[in-house]
C-alpha cells in the first residue's frame, strides 16, 4: 500500500477493503469514503510481545488502525515526510518517528545493547533515544518523520558513515551501530560545547540523516 507524496510535510494513502495500514494517532488530516480508524493497543503486527518491548522502552507511541475504502492524508506536527519502500528487509526506526506504515510489515523492537553492545546502550542514554528500538519488515511502504527533510546515505564495508546522533532518523540493512566520543567536535563542525558522540555506522545498508539536530 504505497504512500503518495502530496508536499514535503502530507502523504495520502489508498485504503482498500481487507487491507489495513497503522498510523501515529492524530496524524489523519483527512479522508475520502468510508474508512475507519480505531485505537490499537497491541503494537501492530508485533502483537502483545511489540506492545510489551514498547511499553518497557518507554516508546508505547500510540498507534490507531486505518481500515476501509477510501484515501486518507496523513501529516503531523508539520514536520517533513519520508517514504521508504521495503522489499523484504527491515528498516530500524525510532517509535516516534513513525507517521504510518503498511498493515502487511511485521513490526517488533530490539534491544540496542544487541547492536554495538555497551555502546548501543550509551547511546540511548547520552542521545536520549530509548534503549530499545522499533524495527518493521516485510514488502511494504513506512512513513517516516524528520525535521527540515532527510537524505538517504550510503553505507559500505570500508566507508562508514558518521552521524550526530541527534540528526539519525533511521537505517537499513545488514548495519552495525558504536557510538564515540571526540573533544571537541561539535565545536568544530556542529553546535554545542565539550565532548561531542558521534554514531558510526558501518556495514551495508543506508542510513536516513535528517536535516536538524533537533528531537520531535
């Protein structure tokens, strides 16, 4: 269920009977037809074990789901709007990132500390992020939000790519995630002051970096 890009900050989705797709509650702007919307409690696709991994992560972001016949446009907080079509793989995303996503994604969370290891959870600790992370697989399409845009970079053996942590909006891929520290290397190329963490993300994949340092 592909999502149509109408602006940088609106997508419209086709609703179709005995499909659904799930959205962050509040992000409907509009519909057309008979389409329904009703709180879902269990975390999507992930059923109670999502719900529970959310709910203990701190990120039970809640979602509502969207059945019916119809086309609805979705947007919040007038933040920027990515699509990212999956074929298969999983994208790894922060929960409350998430504008809507296909019915048809399996949806789940992962514990950070599992990618990077100690340094997984310093980053949820240092960058505010949760320790657990939301993940969504399958062939589908997923909505992200970010501030300012985003761009899809990159990632290869030999040429990782390195993100302030606050700009991360999502990655792809076979990836692996450490975050380190570098005196001084806001003052040099961002804002802030003293020690500064970098994620470094190596592997094969893409990462999605936004264009702003700043949190939804």
């Amino acid at each position: 269920m592909p999502f149509r890009e109408i602006n940088a900050k609106m997508v419209e989705a086709t609703v179709v009977p005995g499909q659904r797709l799930f959205s962050q509650r509040g992000a409907m702007l509009a519909y057309r037809g008979e389409v329904s919307f009703t709180p879902n409690i269990l975390g999507g696709q992930g059923g109670v074990m999502s719900m529970i991994g959310r709910r203990v992560a701190n990120e039970a972001t809640p979602l509502m789901t969207v059945e019916g016949n119809g086309t609805v446009m979705f947007g919040h907080g007038g933040h920027h709007i990515q699509v990212i079509d999956l074929t298969g793989d999983t994208l790894y995303v922060e929960a409350d990132r998430l504008l809507a996503f296909d019915g048809s994604l399996q949806q789940s969370t992962m514990f950070m500390g599992s990618q990077g290891g100690v340094m997984g959870m310093v980053r949820g600790q240092v960058t505010g992020q949760g320790l657990f992370t939301t993940t969504l697989t399958g062939h589908g399409s997923v909505a992200v939000m970010a501030h300012g845009g985003v761009i899809e970079m990159p990632i290869a053996p030999g040429h990782e790519v390195h993100v302030d942590p606050q700009a991360y909006v999502a990655h792809r891929g076979d990836v692996r995630n450490r975050l380190s520290a570098s005196v001084g290397w806001r003052e040099m190329v961002g804002r802030g002051s003293g020690e500064a963490f970098q994620l470094e993300l190596s592997g094969n994949g893409t990462v999605y970096v936004q264009a702003s340092e700043e949190k939804l």
